[in-house]
C-alpha cells in the first residue's frame, strides 16, 4: 500500500476498547467494542465510518475525541500519541480534534443563551480578553451563517438547524483540524440537512478542516463523503473509496447495510454528478 | 394554577414568618407572662354595639368578671368598654433582651387584652400563637436546609463519582427509607436525652428530624446528577477541558437547585409537622416555650378537648401554611417554568 | 420468580441493616429503663446490679447485639424491662391492632379512590371533577393530626363515637356485644386515617385513569364504537392499575406514620401508641423490636404490592423481551 501523504493527520493503531459490566451484586462480564482496529485519516480528507448500531464506531469517535479511554493500543495525532501524552499536553491537542454530537438540542445547556454557549470554551481555557471572545463569538457565527442577533437567544428558541450550526460553531471557537461528526445529520429535515452539508462544505474549502463522519446510514453518507469505512463488531472490515463501496462491496456487513438503503443502492451511483462536499 | 394563587399562597407564607420573626410587635404579650386569674378566659369579645345598644367607630371589648362558683368560668363586665387601640406603647415585664418591643400591634388600656383567650395558666393563646410561628415554622425550615445539604452532598457524590461510592450511599439511604417516618424519628429520639432545657431542645429536633431526611432528597439528586452527567452539553464542556468542579458549578448544580427548591417545599411542612407531632408527644420543645406541638399537647387532657375550642387555635394555623407550600409544591412540580423562567 | 426472590433477599437485608443501625443509636442512648430505677430509693443498687446483669446491660454492645439475635432466633426479639416479658408476643398484640386500624382503613379509601377517581377523569375539567378535586385538596391541607383532634371534638360533642380508647369499661360480655363495641369504637380512627390517605389516593387513580383514557389503545376503543362504561371500568382501569398499585406499595409508609397519630391521639392500643410508651419508659428493647416491626409491616406491604403488580401485569411477569 502506497501512502501518497508525508504523515497522516490521525492515525489509530491496534486500538482495544472493552467494557467492564455488572454491578457489585451481579456477575462481571466484558465487552469487547474495539478489536484491535487500525485506521488513518489523512489531512484534508473526509472520511464516514459506517456501521450498525453497536459495532464500534461511536466508541471509536470518542475515544478519538478523548471521551473514552481506550483498553489498549495507540492514537497518533499529527505523529504523536496522544495516550502517552501527560494530561496537559493532551489537554492541548485535544483541542484540535474536536466532536459534534448527534442530538444539537441536548450539546447545549437549556440553562445558557447562544452566547454563553460560544464563550464557554474559551472561559474554560481561560483565553482571550473579552473583547477578543466577542469578537471570535461574532466570527464563527458568520461562517455557520448565523446572524449575530441570535447572541441572545436561548436553545429553546432556535430551529433544529440552527441548534446544530451552533454547535459547530461552537467546535470552530477551538479552530480544530479535524471535526468528528457523529450522526450529526441524523434526525435534522432534508431541507436542514442540505444547509448544514453545505455549510461543512464551505467551511472545508475556507479552513482546509479534516472530516469524520460516523453514521449508520450508508445512503447519506454516500452522498457527502469521500471515502468509506465499513465498522462491522468491533472492527473495520472494509475501506474503500465510494464508488468502490456502492459499486462492489467486499464484506457481508457492507452489503448488508447497502440493502438498507431505501430506493436501493444503485440509484445514487448512478446518478451522473454525484455532489461531494 | 392560576398565578394569583401561587403570588396568595407565597405572600401568605412570607407574612406568617415575617410575624413570627417580629412577634415581640404582633403579639401583645410575652409567651410566658400568666395572668393566673384567668385560666381558660374564652376569647373576647369583640364588640362594636355596647350593652345599652349604641354603636361606636373604635371596636372595644368588655372585661372578664371571673365567676366565683366555678372553675375558669366567666361573665362579661358591661360596665366599662375597653376600646382597641393600634400601636400601643406597653413597657414589658419578664424577659429582657431582643425579645422584646415596646411597641405592640394593638392592645386595650388599662386591661387585659385575650383575642384567642387564654390557657391553664391564664397565657395568652394569641400571643402564644404568634411566639410559637417563630419556633414551628422556623424548626421545619432549618431541618428541611439539613436535609437538603446532607442529600445534595450525598446525591452529587453518589451520582457524579458512581460505583462503590455509590452503592454503599444509596443501601444506606434503603435503609432510611424503609422505616415509616414518624417511627423512625420517634426511635432516634427515644435514644436521645429527654430531659433537656428548650434551646437545647429546639437545636435537637431540628438537628434530628434533619438529618433523618436526607436520603429522599439525596437519590433525587442523585438521579439528576447521573443523568445530567451524561448529557452531551457536559459531554462537551469536558471535551474543551473543564474540571470538576466547573461542571458541577455550571452544568449540574442549576438543574439540582430546581430539584432541591421542590424538596424544600415538600420538605417544610413535613417537618413542621414533625416538630409539632415531637412536642405534642412531649418528646420536643417542652414548656415554658411556646410552641404550636407543645400548645396543642394540653388537647391530650380530655377536659381541654371538650370544653376549651380554642385551644384547637395553633392547629388551625397549620392549614394555610400547608395550604401555602402545598400549593407552591404542586406548581413548582406541574408548572416549574412559572418559577425557573428568566424572562 | 427471581426478581421476587431478589427482592425478597432486599427485604432481609434491610432489615438486618436496621437492626444494626438501631444497636449502634441504643448504644448512644443516654439511659435505660434500669438507670430511671436508680432514681428510685426503694430499690436497692444491688437489686438493680442483678437485673443489668441478667438483662446483660453490662456487657459491651456487640455483645448485647449477639444475645439479641440469639433471641431474635428463639422469636423472643428481647426482652421489655418494663412489662417483664419477652419483646414478640407484646409487639404482637399491639401491631394486630395497628393492623386492625390501617387495613380497613386503606380498603375503605380505596373503594372510595378508585370510584371518585374514575369519575372525575371522566368528567375532566367539569363540575363533577373540580368539585371532587376541592374537596380533596381541602383534606389533604389538614394534617392527620388536626384532622383527629376536630373529629375527636366533634365525637365528644356529638356524643355519636367514643373518645378514643379501643373498647368500653363496663359492657355486656358477649361476642356480638363485643365485636359491636370494637366497631363503634374503631370507627373514629379508621375515618381518620382513611380521610388521611384518601386526597393522595385519588389524585393518583384520576391522573392514571387520565393517562390511560388518552392512550392511542383507549382512543382506537373509542374509534371502535365501545360503549364508553366497558371502555372506562374494562380498559382503562386495567391500564391504570401499574401506577396504583405502585402507590399502594409507597403509601404503606405514610400509612403507618399517620396510623401512630392517630393511635395516640385516639388511644388506640396499637404499635405507635406502644412505641411512645416504650421511649418514655425507656424500654429499649421493646422501642427496637417497634421499629423493626414497623419496617416489617412496610417491606412486606411493598412486598405484597409488588406480588400483585407481578400478577396483573404482563410485561412485569415475562420479563422484558431481548
């Protein structure tokens, strides 16, 4: 395999993830959610990680975020490890990789307004002049076409759409290299969905973001990644550019999940100017 | 709910401890000054005809000629009308201190004044009433405070921490939940001393029936904790490096403080009860202190409960403070945007 | 089967665990029944030596706590300084009473909750329910307490019931004469304690008879043309059965706190008239063995409430499906 990169921006070696289950009572079991999966995300690249719900790939994404710690192996990020990395360091890389929910409504505190919400993580780190923190405030709301007035609103108040544009915008405050985007399309209208695909595109082209996408709805993803990635128990099973997977898919798990797609598979590739973001 | 009543029944409760704190002004008399000639006076009178049928603007009220034949029997003295009057001066005998105002609400010159009569001792219920507010209402409001700190401590280390922590919390709040309430706090103060002087007594049931409440509030807590825990806002604001104690600060303890605004209310009247069922019993704030428990505890003698009604007095104010909290609970649990909406 | 059998290991435990508690607190206590005889100058200290040590109050705690449970084993549960005799037979006597109090009195409120409950569903909103819930929500501002002392007052007045008391001095010995009498004199408390525990009763049957009734399953029977009297007593009171039994099992608890009151107020030779008793007299035993009693009552009502839940409700019994 040829590596056309110099040093990929993420890459995962050997990674472990098991569960400790059971209470003090009952009987203690494991479970395994990552077996040893190696994966490489290159610089600029926009990549999906699909499967069906419980192979892996959320805890892959959190573990990637830092929300998890994983049992066993490595997570390099721009060649460095993060796991052997001490808590500060860590801190500070962490920043780079930032993850995007599923549920926009439930990543913002009812309890906040819009702007209480973007100055967070910079009064988490203690940064900036508050000026500055306005400024940058005002700065990633334009780039999720947000209007400025919207500061004052609270969660409540906004549209399933701009939730989410928020909460991106909110990512962007940390200027990350790479978004990690967990069924972040999922449940939004197709109106919505549009808007917010059109947006990360734009967004990609303007700061030359890395994309993760992680879903179980291989039609969708088909439509906005680059590449795929099949999660199949605990493993990836299969990686292939889009084409490849809608056109001859390898493993069981992928054919099984192209079956899934309503209207079947075959319509989106052949539609002649498939849009990619 | 309609608003009016929520605003009645907080304004109800905010007067009823405002005079309890200010009883030395509303009260016209000491708790513990006897007027040992009028034991059992019934309540007086007030009059605004006099005997002879004329009408006066100032309502007034006759005496009480005791009856010489029977026992805290009483005859009205028409003879001279005792007008009542607002803001009286009245230096008092008897304790000195904070206690007590020279200036008193109302009162009659040159007599007694007894609106709600008086008990055994010739006290007067009314000013007993208001001097017991003071130590009923504030017993329930400190012992739920108890509670409430013992359970937010135990509920967020339980719920935050998780596992051993936890487990041992929570079987030890089983524990508390599985004996009925008013059994567990008599056994706990069955093992305490009996004999005690008042001040000691007042910080002892509320020390107790605090710190037997906590496990309720403590897994309510818990449950908020956990779940808020787990949502993807502190989720989130862990991811951008916050510490523990920033999310507990600003993630987790706005959304226990609506929790534990409800337990107060809940809380409160319980333990007012409690204290008053503790005193009734004998087993709380004993004599000379008023208390609403202690005052009712005469109603035990079977002659107070058939012929004195208005001894029944303190447990009549007990219906608008469970009406109020009642009422305020109800909608903090139906309704808790009309409290928690900050716009 | 098992969760049962869970719960009922729970059970024990709990109890275990209260005992254990309630060792520790009578270790703390200030004095024992045998210290308020040391006030009495005509018993002599030596006489007072041979009972500590034939009660064993001179031994250390854990000691004490080992005897106990031996008698516990033997179903003495202790032994009452007071009454000079084994803690079980007295508790026993006592807690039939309590029983006698608090059973009919919650199957009393039921038959009343249940009807008034349907019926104000039904009727949501209107006269009829709004009428119901005032007069509820107006019992449930009086405390218990309150509510025995005024019917005390007005029993008095009336000369309609006794004043307290479980039976009268001088009557008729007979056993129709006898059982009239306990009647008469348990009708005082029993409304009481049922007027008590009506208001929490009925909010609960009129919230889930309104939870079932705007179930899609309830709309469709509707839709289906089911007569509106089968629909309401047939269907949905099936569906609200889950919360109300749920209710029973949590209102054992209020029920016994209430039942103490009362038993006090009214004299009622039950439980908690006992417990108060014994914590006057400092009978330290006797107030354990009340208290372990007590929760007794509870986990086992929780424990019946359950068993009936299991029974009336499917997805309880089988279990949730994988």
């Amino acid at each position: 395999m040829s590596n056309s990169e110099p040093q990929p921006l993420v890459s995962i070696r050997r990674l472990s993830k098991r569960y400790v289950q059971g209470s003090l009572w009952s009987k203690r079991f494991e479970i395994s959610a990552l077996k040893n999966v190696d994966l490489e995300v290159a610089t600029g690249s926009n990549l999906a990680l699909v499967g069906e719900s419980g192979s892996g790939k959320s805890t892959l994404a959190k573990c990637l975020a830092g929300f998890e710690e994983p049992s066993s192996g490595e997570i390099c990020f721009e060649g460095r490890n993060l796991l052997a990395l001490g808590a500060k360091q860590r801190a500070r890389t962490r920043r780079s990789i930032q993850l995007i929910f599923q549920d926009a409504a439930s990543s913002l505190n009812p309890g906040f307004t819009a702007e209480d919400i973007l100055l967070e993580p910079m009064v988490i780190q203690e940064e900036g002049a508050p000026e500055e923190r306005k400024r940058r405030c005002v700065e990633v709301l334009e780039q999720v076409g947000l209007a400025r007035l919207l500061l004052r609103r609270w969660p409540h108040e906004l549209s399933g759409g701009q939730r989410q544009r928020l909460v991106i915008a909110r990512a962007l405050i940390m200027k990350p290299r790479i978004l990690i985007l967990d069924e972040a399309l999922t449940g939004l209208d197709l109106s919505i969905q549009a808007q917010i695909v059109e947006i990360l595109r734009q967004l990609r082209k303007a700061h030359g973001l890395t994309y993760l996408y992680v879903s179980h709805n291989l039609g969708l993803m088909g439509a906005i990644a680059e590449e795929i990635a099949v999660m199949h128990e605990g493993k990836i099973v299969e990686r292939q550019s889009v084409q490849q997977i809608f056109r001859s898919p390898q493993h069981p798990a992928t054919s099984a999940l192209l079956a899934a797609i309503p209207g079947g598979s075959l319509a989106f590739v052949s539609r002649p100017e498939r849009p990619t973001i | 709910m309609k608003k009016r009543t929520i605003k009645t029944a907080l304004a109800t409760l905010v007067a009823l401890h405002a005079i309890g704190l200010f009883a030395g002004f509303f009260a016209p008399y000491a708790p513990t000054i006897e007027h040992r000639d009028y034991p059992y006076a019934p309540p007086m009178r007030i009059h605004f005809a006099d005997s002879a049928g004329r009408w006066h603007l100032r309502p007034f009220v006759y005496a009480w000629l005791p009856q010489s034949t029977n026992f805290a029997e009483y005859r009205e003295d028409t003879s001279r009308r005792y007008p009542l009057r607002f803001f009286v001066e009245k230096p008092n005998s008897g304790l000195v201190g904070t206690l007590h105002s020279h200036l008193h609400l109302f009162g009659v010159d040159g007599n007694r004044c007894f609106l709600l009569g008086t008990d055994g001792y010739g006290r007067d219920v009314l000013s007993r009433v208001i001097w017991g507010s003071r130590i009923s209402l504030f017993a329930g409001l400190i012992a739920a405070l108890l509670s409430l700190a013992g359970g937010v401590l135990v509920g967020s280390l339980a719920g935050y921490y998780g596992g051993l922590a936890d487990e041992f919390l929570m079987r030890g709040s089983d524990l508390f939940l599985a004996v009925p309430w008013l059994y567990l706090l008599l056994a706990v103060r069955a093992f305490l001393p009996l004999q005690i002087s008042p001040v000691q007594a007042f910080f002892l049931v509320v020390l107790v029936v605090g710190m037997l409440g906590w496990a309720r509030p403590a897994r309510l807590i818990r449950g908020v904790v956990l779940s808020a825990r787990e949502r993807n806002y502190v989720l989130a604001a862990r991811g951008f490096g916050a510490s523990d104690f920033y999310l507990l600060r600003k993630h987790i303890f706005p959304q226990v403080l609506g929790v534990m605004v409800t337990q107060a209310a809940l809380l409160i009247p319980q333990y007012i009860l409690a204290e008053i069922t503790l005193s009734f019993f004998g087993l709380g704030i004993g004599e000379p202190v008023a208390s609403w428990g202690n005052m009712l505890a005469s109603l035990q003698q079977y002659f107070v409960l058939t012929s004195y009604w208005w001894m029944m007095s303190p447990a009549l104010m007990l219906i608008p403070v469970a009406w109020a909290y009642s009422v305020i609970s109800r909608s903090l649990i139906e309704q808790p945007h009309a409290f928690f909406n900050r716009h | 089967m098992k969760y049962l059998l869970r719960r009922l290991l729970h059970s024990l435990a709990v109890l275990f665990g209260i005992s254990l508690l309630s060792f520790l607190f009578a270790g703390m206590a200030p004095g024992t029944y045998l210290d308020e005889m040391q006030l009495n100058p005509q018993i002599s200290p030596a006489t007072i030596a041979v009972l500590r040590a034939q009660y064993g109050m001179d031994r250390p705690l854990p000691v004490r706590y080992l005897r106990w449970l031996n008698s516990v084993a033997h179903g003495d549960w202790g032994y009452s300084f007071a009454y000079n005799l084994p803690v079980a037979p007295l508790i026993w006597r006592r807690a039939k009473n309590t029983l006698w109090l608090t059973l009919p009195a919650t199957l009393l409120a039921w038959l009343v909750a249940i009807p008034l409950g349907v019926f104000a569903a039904n009727q949501s909103g209107r006269w009829g329910d709004r009428i119901a819930e005032a007069g509820t929500s107006t019992i449930l501002v009086v405390p218990d307490l309150i509510l025995a002392l005024a019917l005390m007052i007005a029993a008095v007045h009336t000369r309609t019931f006794p004043a307290g008391g479980m039976s009268s001095v001088n009557v008729q010995k007979g056993r129709i004469a006898d059982i009239h009498d306990l009647l008469w004199h348990l009708t005082l408390p029993l409304i009481t304690l049922a007027l008590g525990i009506l208001p929490v009763f009925f909010r609960h049957v009129r919230a889930g008879m309104l939870e079932a009734l705007a179930s899609p399953s309830l709309q469709a029977a509707r839709a289906l043309g089911l007569p509106p009297s089968r629909i309401l007593f047939k269907h949905a009171l099936r569906l609200a059965a889950n919360p109300v039994l749920s209710l029973f099992g949590l209102s054992m608890a209020s029920l016994l706190s209430s039942s103490l009151l009362i038993e006090v107020v009214m004299s009622w030779p039950g439980l908690g008239a006992m417990l108060l008793e014994a914590i006057l007299a400092r009978d330290l035993y006797l107030v354990i063995g009340a208290v372990m009693f007590s929760t007794l009552l509870l986990l086992a009502g929780n424990l019946i409430a359950d068993l009936m839940l299991y029974t009336m409700d499917p997805r309880i019994r089988i279990g949730p499906s994988q």
